[in-house]
C-alpha cells in the first residue's frame, strides 16, 4: 500500500512538472510570471491532447465527430454541430421546391424593395459548403444519397439577384494546382475566394456594364503555408498540421481605412488586408478602387479572403454579419437607409442560408 500511494505521488509531482513546462515552452502559458496565466494553463492538456488525437486522424478517426469528421486524405469536415453539416450532406436533412420557391420570393421582394424605395441593386451570393465541392474526400458513410443536393436545387433558381457559386467553384478545382478550400479549415482559401470574385463579377456587371472589376492581369498569387484551421481546433491538433494558404496582392496595391460606422472612430489605417466578419457595421474606404461607389455588405466568415479584392473593387464598403439583419425586416430597411448604398450583397454559406427557416415564411 506505501509503495503504491509513493508510486501516486510520484506520479503526480512528474505531471506537475511536465504540464506547466509543456504549456511555458508550447506558449500556452503566455506570462509565467503571471498567477491569472498561470491558474488557468499551468495543467491545461491540450499540447497533448493534440498529440494523441493527431495519431487518431491519421488513421481517420474525429474524437469529436459532432464537431469534426475526418474524411480521405487528410480532409477535415464540419460535423452536425454546425447548422447539421453532415446531416444535409448525406441527404438525411434535404432542401423542398416549395422552400426553394420561398426563398426565390425573399430575394425578389428584397429586389424590389431596394430598388424602388433606395435606388440600388441587390444581390445574394451563396457560398458552397466545403462538402458540396470535395465530396471525394468525404468518408463513405457521410457521401450524398437519393436526394438531389442542395447546390441541385439552386441551379433552378435563375432570378436576377442569385449568385450561386457552386459550379463555377467545383468546374475549376480539377485546374487548379492546389485545393480551393483549406484541407484543415471549413472555409475556401483566396484561391477559391478568387473564383468566387470573378463569378460574382460577372453577374455584377451584366446588369452594370458601366461598372470595372479586377481582371487575371490586376492580381498576382503566391503560395504560402500555415497552421491547422477552425476545423483542427476543434481536434486540438491546429500545431500539428499544416495546409496551403495562397496569398493574392492586387497590383494596385490599396491603402484602407477602416472606421467605425456608429462613432466614426478608425480602427485600422494601412494596406489592404483580410477583415474578420464584423458583428458591428464598419466601413471600409479604398485608396485606389476600380468604383467609387458606396456597397452594403452583409457576410459571414466567407467574406473574409473576398474583402480585400471588395476593397479593391469598390471606394466604400460597409460591412457587417448578416445576423439579426436580414431576418428582421426593419432593421435591414434601417441599415439600408443610414448607408445609402448603391449596391446591396449578402453573402451566405450554403449550411446557414439552407438552415434559416425565416426564409420559409
């Protein structure tokens, strides 16, 4: 019994020394002169957690599957935490014709409206899910069945303010020399970004032809390498993987400004750059865009590698999330309004415009 309970201690006097110098060296304990940093990293597990959890998706096997499915080759997918990603996916959870003709009516009253009452254009760009372009890297079980797909139904929407992006994506990723996606993240990379623009350009400008855009001759792509994305955090193994990470420059090489709507206060001055979602309206002003025009953004997280070629694009941008906007009617006339734009664009990833069932109404 001593020698067991000597065993116990000293066990645990190895693991009081090994975890808070694991965490000082792995910078998980950002101050060690801290007691706060301390307190909360000196025993946190997740250098090692990600360590075994990397060997599990090495052979293909999500600890968290509701967050994280592991396909072929390396590929993270969402799991159905997340708006039920794989529940879609596999065609458990599928789109209706008569949702779909709901959602049709939303956009074209919205066109309507913001056309008669404020005098701009509105359109809806939808982001395809990662796993509605590489579903050859989905696992077996969590491939499409029986049911059309989502993206199926969207290609019989044809109203002027849709901007479906799916197979415009999925048609050039065989050409392209790297995935469009991030293999460890759920969102597209500034390649992928990249074809989105010049989707989205395209229907623009078939209906303003007086409007310029950047063009193959106005970017320059280099390639570049990073850590694990949102997806491999989910896995605690972000340190352990890496993925492709092109980074697009325009030629034209724009200063920005980026300020608060409500307080006019500037929150960043300096070249152009990528812009998180915003959950407040900012405004972002371009030193040398192709447009001075005024646009009202409202997007997700997909916007985020398209700011910087938005910024480009257009003199004035204000941005927002979609979140509590488009779905409360007022507060989207309101915005609308106070902006004054002459163009209106929502973006949405495929998973959230499929889940909002304020477009059924």
């Amino acid at each position: 019994m001593k020698v067991k309970s000597v065993a116990l201690v000293a066990i645990a006097a190895v693991i009081a020394i090994i975890l808070p110098a694991t965490n000082i060296i792995t910078g998980a304990i950002t101050n060690p002169f801290s007691w706060k940093s301390l307190k909360e990293n000196a025993f946190a597990t997740d250098y090692y957690t990600g360590l075994l959890n990397s060997i599990r998706y090495s052979i293909g096997y999500s600890t968290s599957p509701k967050q994280a499915v592991v396909g072929y080759n390396g590929w993270l997918f969402l799991g159905d935490q997340y708006a039920n990603s794989m529940s879609v996916s596999r065609s458990k959870l599928f789109m209706t014709t008569g949702k779909m003709d709901a959602r049709k009516a939303w956009r074209e009253k919205w066109r309507e409206t913001i056309l008669k009452d404020f005098g701009a254009k509105f359109y809806v760009t939808i982001a395809p899910n990662k796993e509605e372009v590489y579903s050859e890297n989905l696992p077996n079980w969590a491939k499409p069945y029986n049911k059309l797909p989502y993206s199926s139904f969207l290609n019989m929407q044809h109203d002027e303010s849709l901007i479906h992006l799916h197979d415009r994506i999925s048609s050039e990723k065989s050409s392209s020399p790297i995935p469009l996606y991030y293999k460890n993240d759920s969102h597209w990379n500034e390649s992928g970004a990249w074809i989105a623009y010049q989707a989205i350009s395209k229907h623009i400008k078939s209906h303003n032809p007086n409007l310029t855009f950047l063009a193959q001759k106005d970017i320059s792509i280099s390639n570049a390498h990073r850590t694990g994305g949102d997806i491999s955090k989910f896995l605690f193994i972000e340190n352990q993987v890496t993925d492709f990470d092109p980074i697009i420059s325009t030629k034209n090489n724009s200063n920005i400004i980026i300020r608060s709507f409500e307080s006019g206060a500037i929150l960043y001055s300096g070249k152009n750059k990528r812009i998180d979602s915003p959950s407040s309206t900012i405004v972002v002003t371009s030193s040398d865009a192709k447009n001075d025009i005024k646009v009202l953004w409202l997007r997700d997280s997909f916007g985020t590698h398209l700011s910087p070629l938005f910024a480009s694009t257009f003199k004035t941008v204000y941005q927002r999330h979609w979140g509590g906007i488009i779905t409360n009617d007022l507060a989207f006339r309101s915005l609308i309004a106070k902006t004054s734009p002459d163009i209106v664009i929502l973006t949405i990833v495929s998973r959230s415009e499929f889940e909002l069932t304020y477009f059924n109404k």
